[in-house]
C-alpha cells in the first residue's frame, strides 16, 4: 500500500489539472490546485503628468513660438473615458520621466483632450478647427509643430514608441538634430539670398 500512495499522487498531479497531493492531503482527503493564472500585480502609481504639460492648445502654441521652441501636442479622449491598449501605451510614455525630462528642455508640451464637454460653443468650434488644421484624424494621436507653425512629425501609431521611452527620446533627439540643421541650413540660404540684393 505504501508504493501505491505516491503513484497515485503522481497520477493525480497529471490527470487532474496540477492537483499535489502532500502524504498529510492524503490522509484528509485536501488537495491544493496549482493554476496558470499568473498572480495579481499590484498596480504602481503612475506618476503625475510633469507640470510642464500644458493643456491650452493656442497658449502653448504661443508660448512655443515666443521661446524659438517646437510644440509637442498630444491630443486624447478625456481624462474620464477608458483607455485602449495603444493609447495606455502613449500615456506611460508621456507620464515617464525620462520623456518629461528631455521634453521640457527641448520642447513645450500641451496635452489636449477631446472631446471636452465643458467648452462652450465658440471654444468647441475653435477646437474642431484645430483638429482640422493639424489632421488629427483620431486620437491618441501626437504632432510636433515649429515655432514657424509647419508640422514636423505626426503620428498616432504605438509603434512609434518602440521599446519604451528610452527608444522614443532617442528618436525624437535625432529628428530634433536634424530639424535645428534644417533651419540653420534655411535661414543661411536666407542670409545669402538678401545679400545678393
């Protein structure tokens, strides 16, 4: 009967859904299911958006344009309203401290979120032509604009995260160093041209 116990208990452990059977379980008959549930995470706080983060389209555009610094909007649903996977992943990258940290020395951020129901009709109306203006076709949605006012970058797609946060910095650097050597190499051809007159 001895040699019958762990064979049935091994039997048990393979036909029966991950059942272990302890020498003690046996005897009274309680058994303990294992499953392939992973265990809860507990959920971290999330950082808060960096104060940097304005959310008046017009004065941020403003703001951009008086310092010489591109605008980086992102537009959203409304703070109230579920998130989609993809636009969870935009909002872990923007509440990231390592986008906050590069965005304020290099840009001058505005979170727009869409629709808002406590604008009135004029302010409605100026945001509906905004999201025309700019093509914004869908949100979560993201544009860089230069201080001139011409779009730079524009995209809506998660991919454009890539791994994370360290990635999009990374990206969003080089574009930034190639759209300075863009505007040094127009406002040169600027200069030549008003000295030739």
């Amino acid at each position: 009967m001895k040699k019958l116990i762990p064979t049935l208990a091994a039997l048990g452990a393979l036909t029966s859904g991950f059942l272990l059977f302890s020498p003690d379980a046996i005897a009274t008959g309680k058994q303990r299911t294992l499953t392939n549930e992973p265990k809860p995470i507990e959920k971290s706080k999330k950082p808060a958006p960096s104060k940097s983060w304005r959310t008046n389209y017009h004065a941020a555009y403003a703001t951009a344009k008086s310092s010489s610094k591109s605008l980086f909007a992102y537009f959203t649903g409304p703070e109230d309203e579920s998130k989609g996977w993809e636009e969870g992943r935009f909002e872990d990258l923007f509440r990231s401290s390592e986008f906050n940290d590069y965005a304020a020395k290099n840009f001058v951020t505005v979170k727009v979120e869409f629709p808002k129901s406590d604008l009135n009709s004029a302010e409605q109306k100026q945001y509906r032509e905004l999201l025309k203006k700019q093509h914004i076709p869908f949100y979560p949605y993201f544009i860089v604009v230069d201080p001139d006012g011409g779009k730079r970058w524009a995209s809506g797609n998660s991919a454009t995260i890539g791994s994370g946060p360290k990635h999009f910095v990374t990206k969003l650097t080089m574009k930034k160093e190639k759209w300075d050597e863009e505007k040094k190499l127009s406002k040169r051809k600027t200069k030549g041209i008003s000295r030739r007159r």
